[in-house]
C-alpha cells in the first residue's frame, strides 16, 4: 500500500496545528489534545527513529528506500521497515510504493507543527 501526500491530506491535520492553536506554553490542551502530541512525540522518541527522521530529509530528493538505510544504520530491513511504519502512521512520512521498493519522504508539516506547539511565547522566560 501506498501512503502518498494526498493521502496525508486526506488525513485529518495533525490537531497540533489546527485545533491547538495556541502554543503549548500559552494556554493549555485538551485531553484529545494531549493525546495526539503524545502520540507524534511517542513516534518521535527513538534513537532509531529520529535518525530516520535526519537521515530521509537529508537524502537526495528527500526520499529513501529502505534499501538506502539498511547499512548505515546498521539494521535489517524488517526493523528498519518496523520503524518507518511507525513514522508514517504518525504523519511524519509518506510512503510510495514503486515496483519492490518503498520510499519514504518527510511530511514538512509535520515537524512544522510540532515546533509551532512548542514554541515558546515573548512571555515565557526563555
């Protein structure tokens, strides 16, 4: 199966930045809220994951196959594959399928509006 950017779209947003408009550190969430940020974070924090994030954005074109990240990462393509299922059912990646071969590519929104609820407000001490 594919996952495209359409796809993506055809998504509801992330509630990060539609619903919370606000910046986390301005007022606070919902318990939905809460719950989705905890699910990108969740998706977000591993070591592995994280890599994947910065390695695929870095890529040529934006995008990888699993093919590309087997070695560096110094994993076998099913555990790497378990973790890129990981980012695109969180909305940070979108998968294409081409012949044999997935790509993966990062959905810039994604990251945008996680950074846009974390941003600090002027007031906040920073």
């Amino acid at each position: 199966m594919t996952t495209s950017a359409a796809d993506i779209q055809d998504r509801p947003a992330l509630p990060l930045a539609e619903t919370c408009c606000a910046p986390l550190l301005r007022e606070p969430i919902t318990v939905g809220q809460a719950a989705d940020l905890a699910r990108l974070l969740k998706a977000l924090a591993d070591p592995t994951r994280l890599r994947l994030v910065s390695m695929v954005a870095a890529h040529d074109d934006g995008e990888a196959c699993v093919c590309d990240l087997t070695e560096p990462l110094g994993l076998t393509q099913p555990t790497i594959s378990h973790h890129l299922k990981i980012l695109v059912e969180a909305g940070i990646f979108t998968r294409d399928k081409r012949g044999v071969w997935a790509y993966y590519s990062l959905v810039p929104s994604a990251l945008s509006a996680l950074s846009a609820v974390l941003q600090p407000t002027s007031s906040q001490p920073g």
